[in-house]
C-alpha cells in the first residue's frame, strides 16, 4: 500500500460547515453554496486551514443529509456541482482545503440502490443492503436490534415479504459492506470526489460497516440493541484498508467517526507504523461528561471524568497516533451551555476553546462556536426537527413520563440545539436569511450573540478563537509537544506540554468559584514565564500560583 509522504494533517486546523444552517445566499430559507461563497474570506480569517462539509449530496432528508440518495452530485438546496467545483477552486486559492462527508454505512431508502433492491431477490442489487425473512412465520423481524433513532432495525416491505435494516433512520437501509459489489461502489464514489480535487474525507460512523456474520440477537438495551455485533464489527480493518489503498493514491485526509472508542482500539485502525487505515478518529468519550452514553440521560457536568478522558487519549496516542480534537459538530449540543455557563459565556467559551485547541491533535471548530453561540429553548416538540428528537420524545411518553420532564431532557440533549442558523449579525433571522423564515428557528439571543458583534468586540470569543489559532500555527510545541496532567483541584484542569526544551503551562477552570491554583517551584517560575494567552486582564502571580476567577484560563509559556 502506498505509503504517506507527509503528515500535512497534523499542521491543519478545521471548521465544519453543516449546510442547511451556515449562510443562505438565495433567500429560500435555507443555507447553501453560494452562502458558503460568500463567507469564505470569513472563514479564512479565523486562521483555519480546511473545511468539513456536512453532506452536500442529494438527500429526502430523513437524517438532514446523512441518508444520500446520490453520492456523486450536490443537492438542488445547496446549489450544484457545478457551483461545489467554484467553492473548491475558490477555497483552494485561500489556501483552504476541502473535506467531504463519507456516508457509507448507509443510503437512503431513495437511492437508486435501494429502489432496485426492493423489487425483489432477484434484482442484482438486492444484495446491496439486508434483507431477511421475519422469524416465527414471518411476524417478527429477524432478530431484536433496535435502531439508534427510531424503534425496531428492521423494516418490513410486504411487497417482497422481507425486511430490511437500518441501524439508525427508517429513510437509511445499510449498505451490505460484505458484498464487494459495494466495496468497489465506495471505492467509485472516493475516486470521483478526490479526481475532482478534493482533499479528504470525514468517514460517517466508519466504524459501524461490519456486521457480525448470521446478525445475532443483542443485548436487550433500550436503543440501539445489537450495537455490538456491528460496532468494531469483524471485517472492519480489512475493508478500511481496501479504501485506504485507494484514499493514498491521492495522499487524501481521513478521519473516521468512532462511536465506543477508546485509546486502545483505537490504535488498531490509526498507529501511524503498523499501516494505519484512517488519519484519525473521532471518539466520544470526552462528549460523555455529562450524559451517560446519549445526551438524552442527562448527569451532572463531571469535570474529573473530562480530565480523565483527556489524559488517556492524549497520553495513549501521543508519539503513536493523532487526535481529532473537537467540543461541538452537528450531533451535539452546544459546548458552552454544557460545560460552560451561559452567565459566563464569554469567559467559558474561551476557556473551553483554549482547554481542547492547547491539547495535541487536530483541532475542529464547529459553525458558531467561534462567537459562541449557546444551546436555543423550546417549549415544544413540534419545534424540534431532527428525528432524534421527535422519537426520543415519543419513546419517553411511551414510558407515561411527564411532559415538563421529558421537553427539559430534549432541550438539554438534542442535536437540533447545534443546528440553529448561524447567527451573523443582528438583522431580521441574524442575517442568515432574507426569507421571512427560516427553514428551523434562529436562537433569539440573536441580537446579542452574532458575527458582526463579535468582529466590533475586540474582547469576543470570535478574536480570541482567532489568536488562539495563530498561537497554535505559529509554535510547534502545541502541535507536538507532549502532555502531563498536573493533580489539581477537581474543577481545575492544568497540563503541561514539553517541546525541544520549551514548556507550555495551559490552565482552566471550570468554576465559577475560586479556585487555588499553585504550580511547583520545581516545574518553572511563572514570573518568569510568558503570559501568552488568558480570558481576564490583570494576570498577578502569588507564590508562583493564583487564584482562578469563573472560567478563567491562562497559558504560559517558558523558553
Ligand atoms: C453520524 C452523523 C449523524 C448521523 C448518523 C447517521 O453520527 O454525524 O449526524 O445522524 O451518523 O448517519
Ligand atoms: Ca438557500
């Protein structure tokens, strides 16, 4: 297999653009290509190296994209193939790189694909995807998983007497990955988007496309049973290194959506000398401090549980592998309502900015989140679009739980709060729109909370974020050096990375309290150090230490 020449990722820093939400340039409501277009110099001003686009594809959206039913086109909402090539040449000329979402564990149901193999077994794309007979005569699905969004995992078509699977949506049939028929149409769809110069994929829960041979009975859990014959499924490796054959042929970038890893496993799939199959892998672990599995069972914030997560995966791959770093994507609730606080935002967002892009790795910067916008409130289902929501909704009044109960928990977890339109200055809709509407609701923090604000504001997140970035680019040792967790108070989080003799102090708070903060004589003197970024002005040292006001942050750097 054709070795990397370079490591160009590990230098990039990456925003991620979900586009239905980032900019609408037509004014139909809902954002698109020629939005993006216009925001390019934007984007290229917060000192970030490369896009992730969120699917761009044709798609129903059972799943906003995530269920494609034609991987080698861009959707009708989004502009056109033509317009994406102008995006690219347009990018590429700032300097900007492009990634695409891979989404190959499944289509949609409107996929030409899925249409074909519907019509029966003898269709030559039948075995495309799963289909069984039902058990007991045909009455009960073929086994008990149940999907991630929206009850049982199978879905039966009487037309042909079978059923179909689908580990997440109804609108998403898997693709049967152990039929090199499909193998060889992943391999298409890789070669078409990098021959037409794109620089890299972000491959959709990579992790899920084998299943266990004879799809056995799971453990019963309340969603997503089954998930341990199909995650980290046998054939995994094998088939990643098929693609990965195909993705050096062009020294392409990848990363790979990891549900369920851990550092460990992990390195199976990314430990740069034993052939790696992906560049780097988004785990979850670190987005569970406080939830336990899924946003919908809430807990408290854990800070120790944060830290600790952070320390395995930083010190387990360090030397070995890359990070993906990354607090917020489409998926998740917005950072600062989470482990922030919204009365501080300004001070929690920068903190959790400097707490996550100090750490090794590649850094992610999700739409939003570099002027920090916070989670929106809804009092009702109605108002929530995405199908998880609407079906962890439905699921909690099948359990007769209260409403008032149920809509806090659907406030606090779904994905929906990540997806409010940007919000770019204080026009009608936060200038996302010239519609009347838009296609979902615009946070009414607004007004307060927007681009525009944030550029006048020389004190905003939006330019912290920016001198963050620099900071990061301009000294190797954030990039390379190592990490050592120092013992702290357990609201405190402080590390210490080590770089051809520098050393950089990086501590956060994540109280509001005061916290003693003391760093050992033995380490460094910290008047001595150079105070290279924090979140308050008038930074004194006492006994080479201080104590933290809410949400401070502070770096230093010796030489
Ligand atoms: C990934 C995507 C998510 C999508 C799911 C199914 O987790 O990030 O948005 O719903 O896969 O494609
Ligand atoms: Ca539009």
């Amino acid at each position: 297999m054709a070795k990397r020449t370079s490591q160009w990722y590990k230098d990039l820093a990456v925003y991620q653009i979900w586009p239905r939400s980032f900019c609408d340039g037509n004014g139909d409501g809902i954002g698109d290509l020629e939005g993006v277009l216009s925001k390019l110099d934007y984007i290229k001003s917060l000192g970030v190296d490369a896009i992730w686009f969120s699917p761009l594809y044709p798609s129903p959206n059972a799943d906003y994209g995530y269920d494609i039913a034609d991987y080698t086109d861009i959707s009708k909402d989004y502009g056109s193939l033509e317009l994406f090539k102008k995006v690219l040449d347009e990018a590429h000329k700032r300097g900007l790189k492009i990634i695409m979402d891979l989404v190959i564990n499944h289509t949609s149901d409107q996929h030409k694909w899925f249409q074909e193999s519907k019509k029966g077994p003898d269709n030559p794309y039948h075995d495309y995807y799963f289909w069984r007979k039902g058990r007991k005569g045909g009455k009960k699905p073929p086994n008990n998983w149940l999907s991630t969004f929206q009850g049982g995992a199978w879905e039966y078509v009487p037309e042909i007497d079978e059923y179909y699977l689908h580990v997440f949506a109804k609108g998403q049939p898997d693709l049967n990955m152990d039929n090199p028929k499909v193998r060889e149409e992943v391999k298409k769809i890789i070669r078409f988007w990098l021959d037409l110069g794109v620089d890299g994929f972000r491959e959709d829960v990579i992790t899920f496309i084998s299943k266990k041979e004879g799809l056995p009975n799971g453990f019963p859990l309340p969603t997503a049973t089954g998930i341990e014959h199909y995650s980290n499924g046998p054939h995994l490796r094998e088939y990643l290194e098929e693609f990965r054959a195909v993705q050096m042929e062009y020294d392409c970038f990848t990363v790979g959506e990891a549900p369920m890893m851990t550092p460990k496993k992990a390195l199976k799939f990314i430990k740069e000398d034993e052939n790696p199959v992906l560049d780097m892998m988004f785990h979850f672990q670190h987005m569970n401090a406080d939830n336990i599995m899924t946003n919908f069972v809430r807990t408290p914030f854990r800070p120790g549980y944060l830290k600790k997560v952070y320390n395995n995966w930083q010190t387990g791959l360090y030397g070995k592998a890359w990070n993906a770093l990354y607090l917020e994507n489409h998926d998740q609730p917005r950072v600062i309502s989470r482990y922030g606080s919204e009365k501080y935002r300004v001070e929690s967002g920068k903190m959790l900015a400097t707490m996550y892009i100090c750490q090794s790795g590649t850094p992610f910067i999700y739409q939003g989140q570099e002027i920090g916008m916070t989670n929106i409130h809804l009092d009702s289902i109605d108002r929530f679009p995405d199908v998880s929501s609407v079906n962890t909704y439905a699921l909690m009044k099948s359990l007769h739980l209260p409403e008032k109960f149920i809509m806090n928990i659907i406030n606090y977890g779904a994905r929906d709060n990540g997806r409010t339109p940007v919000q770019w200055s204080a026009e009608k809709n936060g200038g996302f729109t010239t519609a009347d509407k838009p296609w979902f609701e615009v946070n009414p923090n607004y007004p307060e909370i927007n681009v525009e604000a944030a550029e006048a504001d020389p004190n905003s997140i939006l330019h912290y974020y920016r001198k963050l970035l620099k900071f990061r680019k301009e000294n190797e040792i954030v990039r390379y050096g190592d990490f050592r967790m120092m013992k702290t108070e357990r609201k405190l989080f402080a590390y210490i990375r080590r770089y051809e003799g520098q050393k950089l102090l990086v501590v956060c708070s994540f109280a509001e309290e005061e916290l003693n903060f003391r760093l050992p004589q033995s380490e460094f003197d910290l008047s001595k150090a150079e105070l290279v970024l924090s979140n308050y002005d008038f930074n004194q040292v006492v006994h080479n230490g201080f104590f933290t006001r809410p949400y401070e942050t502070r770096v230093y750097l010796i030489k």
